[in-house]
C-alpha cells in the first residue's frame, strides 16, 4: 500500500519531547518542539585534533561516541542552526567557533522518524571553557589527531562503546566537498 500522504496522521502517544504518529499503516515518531531539526558539529582544533563526545545513551543502555549536536532551537525559538550548532559546540566541549557552515540537512531514521539532521562545519575553534553538557549531560570530550581518528573509533567499538555511524560521514567531510572533490583548508 502506498501511504504517501492518503491518510490523515493519527497520534497515539504524545509525550514531552516525542510524539508516536501512525498515518495508514505506518507508524513513526516525530519531535514535539525545536522542529525536528538537530545539529551535528564537524570541528577540528586548530592543533588538528577531531573533537568527539562520550556520553552513555539511555535507549541504547551503553555508552556512545558522537560528534557534538544537538536540536536547533530547543533553546531560543527561531534560532538559526549556525548560532545553535555553534552553542552546542561550546555546551557540550568547551570549544567555540568563529562561523559555523551548514554543509547537508537529511533525514536520521526515514523509516522510523521525521527528524532531520544537518551537518555544520564548525570553523575557527578556540578553547573558552571545560564543556561537559549541561546540567542534565555528561559528557566527556575526546580530542583525537585527524590522522588517527578512523582507528580510535574502530578500538572504542572493540572496547563496547555504540558508535553513531554519522561519525565516518563527519570524518569524510573535513577532507571532502558534497560533489567528492578535496576540500580546500
């Protein structure tokens, strides 16, 4: 059966931060505020080093290894994804950034979910504080040289860790424009 748009959307659960949407026979989730939109940071310090983040992730019940992100405007309503990645950046690692460059906005989970995620490039970084997250996160930040970054990942997936598979896109995208062509430093 095709369900593109035949039928009305019908929620079944709404709770603070999702909704469970069931339109046809399809059932999926949506974000109830900040407009489904999340950040996923790209930043390298100015010493070459991949900033990643650690946190353990209830739904997976294990600890995970991402790139900074976060929801675009959970905070400030209308808030631009640049100004909220650059947030998130200096929220959850202590690194600000001078310009923030969204490279890609897409779907997570298609199947699953309406949210989407778009990639920014944080440029210009510079230490202002320990990072951490916010009162509810902890986080741990992980700096890693560029040239080693495929290899840490691929030993904190040996030692257990969940890893956002974003993770190999983020790192092709600090070498590489959306058309495959070498990135420009």
């Amino acid at each position: 059966m095709d369900n593109r748009k035949t039928t009305a959307p019908h929620t079944v659960f709404e709770g603070k931060y999702l909704r469970m949407v069931v339109r046809g026979n399809w059932e999926y989730c949506e974000r109830t505020h900040a407009g489904g939109l999340a950040a996923i940071i790209i930043a390298v310090t100015p010493d070459d080093k991949v900033v990643f983040v650690e946190q353990f992730r209830v739904p997976l019940q294990a600890p995970t290894i991402e790139m900074p992100a976060g929801l675009v405007g959970d905070i400030h309503a209308g808030e631009s994804i640049e100004v909220s990645a650059i947030r998130e950046l200096e929220e959850e690692t202590g690194w600000t950034a001078e310009q923030a460059e969204v490279l890609l906005i897409g779907p997570t989970s298609s199947g699953s979910s309406s949210e989407k995620i778009a990639f920014v490039r944080a440029n210009g970084l510079r230490k202002v504080g320990p990072g951490g997250g916010d009162g509810d996160e902890n986080i741990t930040v992980h700096e890693i040289p560029r040239a080693q970054a495929a290899a840490w990942l691929v030993q904190k997936l040996g030692e257990g860790y969940e890893l956002d598979a974003k993770l190999w896109a983020g790192l092709w995208m600090i070498e590489h424009n959306l058309d495959g062509s070498r990135r420009q430093a």
